[in-house]
C-alpha cells in the first residue's frame, strides 16, 4: 500500500508525463513532412531575440567577475593569472549556466504561455480539426529551435563576457589588447570548450521540452496559463542545475576537467 501510495505522489505522475511527452517528440520528429519555415521562425525569435538579452548580461557578467577577482589575486602576488582565471571560469562553467537561466526564463515561459493560451482558446484543437499535427507544428519546431539556439547563444555569451573581462582587467590595470587575448587563451584547451558546448545542448533541449510541455496541457483557462508560465521556468531552471551537475561528472569520469 505504502508503495502503491508513494507511484500516486503527482511528482512521479508529472516525471511520468513529461517522460511520455518527450518520447512522442523522439516519435513525431522522424516522421515527414518536417516545418521548416515555423522551424527557422522559432530560430529567429528564441535565437535573435533573445541575443541582446544574453549579451548584455554576458559582458556585465565578465566585468563584475574580473573586478572581484582582481583583489584577491592581487593579495597574493598573482594578478598576472586574472585572464587566466576569468577565461576558464566563464568558458567552463559561468557563461554557459547563466546563458541557459535566462534563456529558461525568457523561452520557458514564452513558449509555456504561448501553447497555453493556444490551448485554453482550443486554436490547438481546431488545428487537430483541420487535419494539421499540432505536436508536430508547436511542439516539434520549438523544441528543435531551442536545442540548436541554446548553444550558438552560450558561444556567443562566452566571446562577449570575455571582452568584458578585458574591460575590467583595464579598470584598475594595465593589460594590452593582445597580452590579456594570449593569456586567456593560452589558459585554455580544447576540452574546455567540449563539456560546455555539449551540455547547453542538453540545457536548450531540456528548456524547450519542459515549455512545451507546460503550455501544451495548460488547463483551467487563464489562470492555467499563467502557472504553465511560471512552472516551467521552475521546472526549466532546475533542470539546468541538475544537468550541470550531471555534465560536470561525465566530463570528469572522461578526462576533460
């Protein structure tokens, strides 16, 4: 009985649901025919919209760290490695985990409140009606758009927040343009980019199946909407936290830290 109890919790019943949601996006995205124009629609607006955003959080993000790092190094002799530090904290770890918060709060709940008033309206329902695959239409595209516009906005927040560490290396400092570049680059390898590129992919497909999800079995009229909205930016943000996590193991176990 206990056991049975504990099957019934609405946690297991939501991993259940979401699991059988993202089993039927396996299913429709190999299926013909493909939408490539809402696709390269979702592109733009998740990717291009969402650039300025990421960019101006990127570059105060490398800015603010490289203030606050430049204290403590130099306590200790050692403010000749801030380029050093600041190049493998963004490209490693900061600038692809805050890209992906702000994309599960600008995407999530974009795409949660989009589906969900297209459903509490039954638009999703007239679709179904008229012989359109709406899972394919609303679902497909926009999962697909967030997982491939996830990393290309990481790439480019790890580039902007590094010019902002340049800034701030200058602050207070004296570090050439091709001096701070060579150091920043030099503390870097090849396996750093690999585990931070790799899992944004995972973040923007975890974002988008979690949006969808949300908004395309809003119920209760406006007032779901508005919780689709909210639950899956919760939802999307935890989500990236527990990949991170798992991201970090896998690249350990595999030599890349």
């Amino acid at each position: 009985m206990a056991s049975q109890n504990i099957l019934n919790t609405p946690f297991l019943q939501e991993v259940g649901e979401i699991a059988r949601f993202t089993g039927r996006f396996f299913r429709e995205v190999t299926k013909p025919r493909q939408e490539w124009e809402e696709f390269i629609n979702q592109c733009y607006f998740i990717g291009y919209k969402t650039f300025t955003l990421v960019g101006i959080t990127a570059f105060i993000m490398g800015l603010v760290l490289t203030i606050q790092s430049r204290p403590t190094l130099v306590e200790f002799g050692a403010d000749a490695l801030l380029p050093s530090m600041v190049s493998v904290s963004l490209v490693r770890e900061i600038a692809p985990v805050i890209t992906a918060l702000i994309c599960a709060g600008k995407i999530g709940s974009g795409i949660g409140a989009e589906l969900g008033s297209m459903r509490v309206t039954e638009q999703i329902d007239a679709m179904e009606v008229s012989g359109t695959n709406p899972f394919k239409y609303l679902v497909v595209t926009r999962v697909l758009a967030s997982t491939i516009m996830v990393p290309v906005l990481s790439s480019l927040a790890i580039a902007i927040s590094l010019y902002g560490g340049f800034l701030g290396a200058n602050l207070k400092g004296d570090v050439s343009w091709a001096l701070y570049w060579y150091q920043a680059y030099k503390a870097l390898v090849f396996a750093d980019f690999v585990p931070a590129i790799v899992k944004t992919i995972f973040f923007g497909f975890a974002i988008g199946i979690v949006g969808c999800y949300k908004g395309y079995t809003s119920k209760k009229g406006t007032e779901g909407v508005g919780r689709s909205a909210t639950t899956a930016v919760i939802v999307a943000s935890l989500l990236v936290f527990i990949l991170d996590l798992i991201a970090v193991q896998v690249a350990d176990v595999l030599g890349f830290t």
